[in-house]
C-alpha cells in the first residue's frame, strides 16, 4: 500500500473534543470518522487492525469447538417478549415498528437469537455440548458515549453461546473459554488485562468475569488482593468492615447543627471522625417511586449495583420534598417517619458500632452517642458498601486490597436457564425425560479491545500497535524520494517485502523528512525502514521500531531476511 493513496488524513493538532487519548489519536491518525453521537465510520488503518483482532478471535474460539453463524441486527419484539427483557430493558434497547407496525428491536445482544437458532436443532441430548459464535454489528442506545470507541452506540462485538446438559459440564466449558480469552489477549499484544470477578447484571446468571485492561483512564474500578492476588469488579467485590467497639456506649443525645447538612460539615462540627458517623442515602424505585433509605457508615460509599440486585429492580437518586417527611441532610434511623411506601436497610459496615453521629431526622439537629444494638433492635445488615483501599480481601482475609482502574475489554457468564427456560428450549435426555439446556455466554468487543490497545500503548506522536494487530508490519520511507537513486532503492525494496508477504506501507511522497516521521509516528506500524541518500552513500538502510527498543543499520542485500526475522519474533 502506498500512503499517498491511503484515505484519510493525518494531522497534528488534539481535536479538543477529545478527552482520552486513543481517541485523540485515533481522529488524528486518520482511524475513525465521527457520524453522530456514539458512531464512528472505520478509516482502513483501524479496519486492518480490527480484521487482525477478529481473525485471532476465530481462531482461538475455533480451538474450542466454536462454531461460526450469523444472527441479525433486526429482531422482532417478539423475540425478546419470549425471555422477558423486551420490557425489563430499559432505554439502552432500540425499540421501532416496521412499515408492517410490527415492533422491532436493534439487537445489542443476542441471547434470544441464539436460542431461537437451535432449539428445535438441539432437542435431543445426543446435540450436546455445542458453542456457536458471531462477529457481529450491535446497537446499544448508551447514554453517555465516551472516549471514541471505549463507549459507542454501535459496535462490533464477537459473542458466544455454549449449550449443556449440565452444569459440571458447563463449568468444564467456561474454563476453556476463559483460557482462550487469556489467549486472545495474550496474541493481542495485551500484557496488561486480569480477569476479574464480576457482576452479571441484565445478562443474568450466578458466575461471570471480566477481563479489564488496567489503565488509568478506565472507567471501572477493580478490586485486587496484593496478598493472594484476588481480583473482582468493585460492583461485586464483597465490602469487608471489621469494627471495635467503644467499651461504653454514651447516652444518645440532640445536638444542635445549623446548616451542617454533609457528613463532612456535621463531622468537622463536632470534631468526630467519619468512620464513627452513620449517614442516609436516599433513593426511589423506578417502578413506583417508593423510597429506599439506606443507612451505611459515613465514610464509606454506596454500591449501587448492589442496592439494585437486593432489591431486584432499578434505582435513581431520591427527589426529597416537604411531602415525603424526611428532612434532607438530617435522617437518622432513630425515630425515622416517611409518608407512603419504603424499604429501610442497614450496611454491614454499621455491625458492631456504637457512640455514632447520626441526623435526628429535625432540620438542623443530629444525634450523637447512637448505638444500634441498643437504640434499633432487631435491624438486619446486608453488604450494600463499596470496596475500598487498603480494604479486606474476602479470599485471604488480609487487609490488602487495592483499587485500580480499568477498561472492560471481555467478559464471560455462566448464564444457566434464564434464557432456554423462559424461551421454552427443551431436550430429551438418555432417559426420554424432558430437561432444560444450561448455557453459557461469552462476548469481546472488537472495536473496543483495538483502542484499549491504543491507549495502553501509545505516546505523545501516536499508537504503538503490537506486530500481531498492526495496520502494517513494515512502514517504508523513502526520504528525498526526488532523488532517483532513493527512489530506485525503495521501490525495489517495497516490491522485494510484498513478494515475501510482508505487509508493508510506502510513503514516496516529496515531503519534508519531519511530515513523513509524524505521518509514521501516527500509523504506529512496528518497524520503520528509511532510505535517504546518506543512508545509501553508507551502504546501508536505517531500520527503527515504533517502539525506540530497535535501531540498527540494515545490510540492503539482507534488509527482506532480517525484517521477516524481525516480524517473526515481535509476533511471538
């Protein structure tokens, strides 16, 4: 491929609407065309990339026994009616009606199309096990699109559904599976994923992991034992608290505190620590608006995703009005009155405490001394609190967790029945007795994992792509290619590359030394061969690589052998 025939452009400057920089680079470096919000036309740099990416997937889920298909995008309600999440999911599922009037969904997953593929296939216990995967375009209507191909409303994703006749047999299954996503990543160039613990959310089912690309512009927050190396998404990493109480318990009294409304302000105020001040977060259901009060350990956080798998239903943040009866800024659980219907809960970091600052639920006062064993008997806690640094770990018990940030890049579920069951797939098994399959489900997104990389290995000029993945394996250069005896050596050297199936860029373009090395730097190709008249008085060509870890002087007459050598090497 010559660059002056390469579409799209290269420019120096940081697009200013671009907060993370893969993107940056990306809009830069000529890999995606923003459409609209969360859409991105693909440039043939990041194509190449993703088809690399794509082609180690297949081969890797080929290895265990994955069999390739093709779901559609379009889907009838119907469809999704049959497992329930047609009305479960909220906004993120795009909803419309064909010229028919037939309700329709885009899909953004595609469970319900997998089991509408085989169940009547699969009807006997002589069809299993089986996977079957896609690489496929999907629709998710996110909210809030982020960080170019980090957070879209359409991407490609590879997902996989693996079928069972139990769950011995499943859990044999998602451990080859989660082998082969290590070595996805591992192909990939991807030194720095782990696989996490994690919640499964809408996907359902009891056992699920993720695989985060450690970085600190991740939006997820991982939970990791330096101890015993546990890992686990803080959305599911238990909270562990162990607390000591005082050996007297103060008598509980009203203490005046105008217009300290934080715990921060009423703690500052009467000179108590956080960690002994009990502290309301309010929320309402989204199905009927009732009231959540959830009473957790001032210093900690609430971990929303848990509060919603308890109560089995979604959440927002509580709209609090006179009408309601709790004085916002001053609830306490002692006395504790609302209008209408309400769930009161208590986290686990609140067992075993006493002597604490809570709100008088009177505007302007809170109480001090509480002691809930003593002031609000019979209270049940539950794990409702965030994992924190220098946390507990719940394998080791060593109080040695650490908070990172990461990108999800894959994740895995054990999903069991929820899909097969409510969807009516059934088979007969040796007995001639009706069962329901157990499965299995296990996604990447593609478009994500190619800028995970490029976040993870870039710097301030461009991408650093890793051999496997890159655009290209060799970027040619010839400088002052106006001269005939550059031009000569280049164009014999570009057709010599091609010929061993070297996957090669030439930029003969006329341009100043410093727009080539910049346009290079931007494509991010692993090794760079430059050819300029000094280099040929000296007999040699310059080889770099993208990384600043290679620079010799290449032998022109060996260039072809020590560039495959090379490209074989950085492939391992």
């Amino acid at each position: 491929m010559k660059l002056d025939k390469l579409i799209g452009d290269r420019f120096k400057e940081r697009p200013s609407d671009c907060q993370i920089d893969s993107h940056a680079l990306m809009v830069r470096g000529g890999y995606i065309k923003y459409v609209a919000n969360g859409i991105f036309s693909n440039f043939p740099p990041l194509k190449r990339v993703t088809r690399k990416i794509e082609q180690i997937i297949r081969e890797e889920m080929d290895a265990i026994d994955g069999q390739e298909v093709m779901f559609p995008v379009v889907m009838p309600a119907s469809l999704w009616e049959e497992s329930g999440r047609y009305t479960s999911i909220g906004s993120e599922l795009l909803r419309f009606k064909d010229r028919n009037r037939q309700p329709m969904v885009l899909g953004m997953t595609h469970e319900e199309a997998a089991v509408q593929l085989v169940r009547e296939y699969a009807n006997s216990y002589t069809k299993y096990p089986f996977m079957i995967y896609q690489i496929q375009t999907k629709f998710r209507d996110e909210a809030r699109p982020r960080g170019g191909l980090i957070r879209v409303r359409e991407f490609t994703m590879k997902d996989a559904y693996s079928f069972h006749t139990s769950q011995e047999d499943l859990e044999e299954y998602y451990k080859r599976a989660h082998k082969a996503y290590e070595n996805v990543y591992k192909r990939c160039g991807c030194d720095n994923v782990i696989s996490v613990k994690s919640d499964s959310g809408m996907m359902g089912g009891a056992v699920s992991h993720e695989f985060m690309m450690l970085t600190p512009i991740g939006e997820d927050s991982i939970a990791i034992c330096k101890k015993c190396g546990y890992t686990a998404n803080v959305e599911a990493a238990p909270s562990i608290i162990r607390n000591t109480r005082d050996e007297v318990s103060e008598e509980l009294k009203e203490v005046n505190t105008p217009d300290q409304h934080t715990i921060e302000d009423v703690c500052s105020f009467l000179n108590a620590p956080k960690e002994k001040s009990l502290k309301a977060v309010v929320y309402q259901k989204n199905e009927d608006d009732s009231f959540v009060v959830l009473f957790i350990r001032g210093d900690l956080d609430v971990n929303e995703t848990k509060l919603t798998n308890f109560l089995g239903g979604d959440i927002h943040p509580a709209v609090i009005d006179e009408d309601c009866g709790l004085a916002a800024g001053f609830i306490g659980p002692v006395g504790l009155k609302i209008n209408g219907e309400h769930v009161v809960l208590f986290d686990e970091s609140l067992k075993n405490t006493n002597n604490l600052v809570c709100g008088a639920n009177k505007v302007d006062y809170h109480l001090t001394g509480l002691d809930l064993e003593r002031d609000c008997p019979g209270i049940e806690y539950h794990d409702f609190a965030k994992a924190i640094d220098g946390g507990i770990c719940p394998e080791c018990g060593e109080t040695a967790l650490t908070i990172s940030r990461g990108i999800e890049v894959g994740n895995i579920f054990q999903l069991g029945t929820k899909y097969s069951k409510s969807m009516g797939m059934t088979y007969l098994d040796k007995d001639g007795k009706e069962q329901t399959p157990i499965m299995g489900c296990y996604g990447i997104g593609v478009g994500r994992l190619a800028a995970s990389v490029c976040e993870a290995s870039h710097d301030d000029f461009g991408p650093i792509w890793p051999m496997a993945i890159a655009p290209w394996q060799v970027h040619l250069c010839a400088v002052r290619s106006d001269d005939e005896n550059v031009k000569a050596a280049a164009d014999k050297l570009y057709g010599d590359l091609q010929a061993a199936g070297v996957e090669v860029i030439y930029d003969d373009r006329n341009v100043r030394a410093g727009v080539m090395f910049s346009d290079a730097d931007l494509l991010g190709v692993p090794l760079r061969v430059i050819i300029s008249p000094r280099n040929l008085e000296e007999g040699i060509y310059e080889l770099k690589s993208r990384d600043k870890k290679i620079e010799e002087k290449l032998d022109p007459a060996k260039a072809v052998e020590r560039l495959k050598d090379l490209i074989a090497e950085l492939m391992k």
